[in-house]
C-alpha cells in the first residue's frame, strides 16, 4: 500500500509500505480523506514538532475518516464497509480519569500523529475497534 513518509525536513515521499494485519481486537481501515495538521506542517518544514524530532522515516498524518475493510476476529460491532472517522487520542484506560469514564482528561494520553504512535497518512492502517 502507499503512505505519505516524512525523510527530513521538506523530503516528502509517496512510498509502498507493509499493509497491517488487523488483530483480534482491532480494525483495518481504509483512509478516504484526512486532514493536514499543523503538527504535519513543522515535521515538514522544520523536521520536528516541540521537542520530537524526526529520527527516521515517519508515515504523517492523524486527521483522518475512511472504511472499514477488515476486521480482527473479536469485532463484532463494526462490519466492513461502515464509515468511520478517527480520533487522533488514545487515552491509557488506566488513570483515575480513564476509570471514571472522562476519557477527555487521561493523565497519559498519547495520540495518533506523535511520533511515537502509527500515523495514519497511508491507504491502510489498523485501529482497536
């Protein structure tokens, strides 16, 4: 599949990458349309954003809404073909805030788009249902 890798600063490139398997618990979804951040537009023009910076080859992206194409064997809520669009946080789920269900103020939140979780500029990518 193609995904939109960032090498350096203003060194773009449309480049094939592996297509993920969806695990038991997770989704693949195919990407119709995203959004450009203004996270995507330092990495591009000035290779970081804050103080991560581009260490590697990084996928871009974290704005995005797209299909389901394949789901893992322990999703049973989301058929193929629904239409999705994807929050951009991943609350741990093991603060006090993520226990009482306040999800919106996890005290660890990581969220697609850093560094350090998959981007999502790319034709697939896995995601927990």
């Amino acid at each position: 599949m193609h995904a939109l890798v960032i090498h350096a600063p203003l060194d773009l490139r449309i480049e094939d990458v592996p297509t993920p398997e969806p695990e038991a618990h997770q989704l693949l979804i195919r990407v119709r349309a995203g959004g450009i951040c203004g996270s995507d537009l330092h990495y591009f023009n000035h290779g970081d954003f804050g103080t991560v910076r581009i260490k590697e080859p990084m996928v871009l992206g974290h704005e995005v809404s797209g299909v389901v194409s394949r789901v893992g064997a322990d999703v049973t809520d989301m058929p193929v073909g629904t239409r999705v669009s994807i929050s951009p946080s991943r609350p741990c789920g093991r603060c006090e805030y993520c226990q009482q269900g306040l999800q919106n103020h996890c005290l660890d939140m990581r969220y697609y788009g850093g560094a350090c979780v998959r981007r999502t500029f790319r034709v697939h990518f896995a995601r927990r249902s």
